[in-house]
C-alpha cells in the first residue's frame, strides 16, 4: 500500500490550484470560482512540529490577505492530532469527514466488470461534453469556465472518462496517473441513472487505462457519510487508507 503522505502528496499534484505557494511546511492553495475546499485550502506536507505556531499564523494570513475564508486540510488525520487540536484550540470547526480508500488495480478490474451494456469513452484531454457534465452533475455549484481552467491545469497522464445516453453524458470519472498509483476522481452519476451500473463501468475502464502505464494501486475519497459509495467501492476491492477532515475558521 502507498504511504499514506504519498497518496496525498499526488492527490494535491493531481488537482493543481490556480494559486499554489509551499511556505513552512504547508501548501496554500487559492482557486477562484472553484468552490471545492479541496482547491482553496492548506494542506499541512510537514510533520506536525513544523506546522504549528508561526507557520500556522502564515496560513491565516495568506487568506486573510486574499480576503478568504481559512480552511484546513488535516490529512492525513491520523498523523495531524497535535494540529487538529491546535485548530479546535482556535475556533476552527470540524467538516467534511473524508475516507481515503485504496486498492491494487489488478482487482478493481476485476471486480469492477466491464459494466454491459454501458459504452464508455475515454479521452485523454478533456471534451467540451465532459466539461459540461462535470459542471452538471459535480453537484457543488461549479462554473463552466473555472471547470475549463482546472481542468487543462492537469499536467499529469490522465484519462475523461464518460457514459453517454441518449446523446448527453450521465456518468463520468476522472483518473489522473502518478507514479505507481492512479487517482480517481469526479466520479458522478445522473441521479436518475443511478443503481445502473454506470459507476463500475467507469472503475473498470478507468482501472485497466491506469494499469497500461504502470499503475499497481488505485486510491479515490469518498464522503464518510456517503454509505452507498463506499459500498460499491468496497465490492470492487477498496479499502480504506487513512482519513482527512477540512477545519474551517470562523
């Protein structure tokens, strides 16, 4: 299994910020019109002793001096309890509970099935009919443009993957190369497409397109309270890593 600081090492590498600055053992990340935490957050990348006191009072003045909110990305929160409660310490509340999950790709493939009778594209770039989609169906009030933007950002191999119904995509996912894993990301399905299979033939496709270059595990995020993704995630082979909350100021 990857080290759990490598997985989110990649992870940050694998959805880059418009805005990124490593200043004492933190990546401060700011991206406009994107409203994922994920994109305007601090990510600690040092151990715990390099991350609190000064450094920390630097991560809120970076966003104070953007006019921006100051979240924290505690991951992996397993090795950050002396600055989770630093945080708590601060005023800083708990959100968004986060499971990292892993598994070797050889049996996401083949646990995954190649999801008949869904056909599913891939493309190395994105389309403008992903694009629209991801803006339609991520759920989290995504600008086009931005989306545009993000998305081009990626400079690693990565793979747009669809499933298209009636002429308009109702599922799609996202898996970026690093080496010797993949991420997934993105995934997303039409609500009233849902339960139809259209999320393990995206894992399938995904998995086998990741192993071509090498891949030997596959590692994603899911909600902790999403209980339906992480059953599926759970039957095509994932385990959970590690985990991560966000602590906002407020």
């Amino acid at each position: 299994m990857i080290d759990t600081r490598l997985i989110e090492r990649y992870a940050a590498r694998a959805w880059p910020a418009e805005e990124t600055h490593e200043v004492d053992g933190w990546l401060l990340r700011h991206t406009p019109g994107v409203p994922r935490r994920r994109s305007n957050s601090a990510l600690p990348l040092a151990a715990e002793g390099r991350v609190l006191g000064e450094a920390l009072d630097r991560v809120e003045d970076f966003y104070a001096a953007r006019n921006l909110p100051v979240a924290v990305q505690v991951a992996p929160a397993e090795e950050h309890s002396a600055l989770d409660a630093a945080l708590d310490a601060r005023g800083y509340r708990l959100d968004a509970a986060t499971l990292v999950c892993a598994a070797p790709v050889d049996v996401v493939v083949a646990f995954s099935g190649p999801g008949a009778p869904w056909e599913v594209d891939l493309a190395e770039h994105p389309t403008p009919a992903w694009l629209d989609a991801y803006a339609r169906l991520d759920g989290e009030g995504n600008e086009r443009a931005a989306a545009d933007r993000l998305f081009h950002r990626i400079t690693g191999p990565a793979a747009h993957i669809g499933v298209e119904r009636d002429g308009r995509l109702v599922g799609i996912g996202l898996v970026v190369s690093a080496p010797g894993c993949a991420g997934v990301f993105c995934m997303a399905t039409d609500p009233a497409h849902r339960r139809q299979g259209i999320a393990g033939a995206i894992l399938h496709v995904g998995a086998r397109w990741a192993r071509a270059r090498g891949a030997g595990t596959l590692y994603l995020q899911v909600m902790a309270d999403n209980a339906g993704a992480r059953r599926l995630y759970e039957r095509v082979g994932f385990e959970v890593s590690h985990s991560y909350h966000y602590r906002l100021k407020p």
